[in-house]
C-alpha cells in the first residue's frame, strides 16, 4: 500500500501518519509545496520514534508520482464521490491519495479520476474528517480487505506493571 499526501499543510498530521504508516508497513509519499519542513518539531514529536520504521518519499509534483506508477491502481479520498471507501475492492499495492488539509484535492484531478474517488461517509453539515483519521480509516478498510497482509493477527497481555 501507498499513501500519498498532496501538499499537507499541518506537521502534526503528516507526523501522526508516519506512525500509521510504519506500523502498517505503508509507503508515504509527501508531494510538494509541503505546508511544514521535514524538521519541523511539531512533524518529529508526532511522527515519534517511528521514522526510522517508515518509508518516506518526498516527490515534486503529483504527476511525477502518477506517472512512475500509472500502472498501478489510484484512489482519491474526496468528500466529493459518490462512493464510500468501503464501495471499493482495493488492490494490495494501490495508492490512497488524499488532499491538503484546507481544501483537499484539485477538482481537475478528481474529475480526471472521478470514478476512482472514494469519500467517508459524514452528517450533512460537516466539511470533513481530520486528514491523519481519514488516512487511518481508509488504510485500514484496504488493509482489512487484504487480511492484514503482514501484519501482526494476535494480541497479547504483556504483564507489566499498571500504573
């Protein structure tokens, strides 16, 4: 899997799905402007320890990131489709993109690809989720669609002493 963040904004999201994505073993690809430089406190306290865990990739443009991997299948998170993300059958090397905080993706990009556009479901009223909860909402719905290829399927107490 693949999550692409086209121009984020916020340091704390982009930080907050680093650690989704090394724990779930995700590329990340950041496309520029960027909103944050990558030492950026706010982006390193959210991300954590878990750098060192994830595969960041920082790309110019989108069409860069479209065209190396064309043969690929794309998704655009969008509170403008007329899908759900749980509509769709999702491949296991796809590539989940999701837009700027402020304003999301272009509408000329989703109307290119508006039948691979999937949105969250939301009460009438509200604009949108926050851009880490709807990575992890759509990541995981993909994931579960693969069985959790990869990832642990067991849970464990670990004893240690509570507080």
């Amino acid at each position: 899997m693949h999550i692409v963040l086209v121009e984020p904004e916020i340091p704390q999201n982009a930080g907050n799905i680093v650690r989704t994505c090394a724990a779930t073993g995700t590329k990340l690809i950041l496309v520029k402007p960027l909103g944050f430089i990558l030492s950026d406190k706010y982006f390193k306290r959210a991300g954590l320890d878990y750098f060192d865990l994830a595969d960041i990739e920082v790309a110019e443009n989108f069409e860069e990131v479209y065209e190396k991997n064309k043969d690929k299948p794309f998704y655009f998170a969008s509170t403008k489709s007329a899908k759900t993300y749980a509509d769709v059958a999702y491949e296991e090397d796809c590539f989940l993109v999701f837009g700027k905080e402020s304003y999301g993706l272009k509408e000329s990009l989703l109307k290119q690809h508006y039948d691979h556009c999937v949105r969250i479901p939301m009460r009438e009223g509200t604009r949108s989720l926050n851009l880490a909860n709807s990575v992890a909402v759509i990541l995981y719905e993909a994931l579960r669609q693969q069985n959790f290829k990869g990832l642990e399927n067991k849970g464990a107490l670990t004893g240690r002493k509570e507080d």
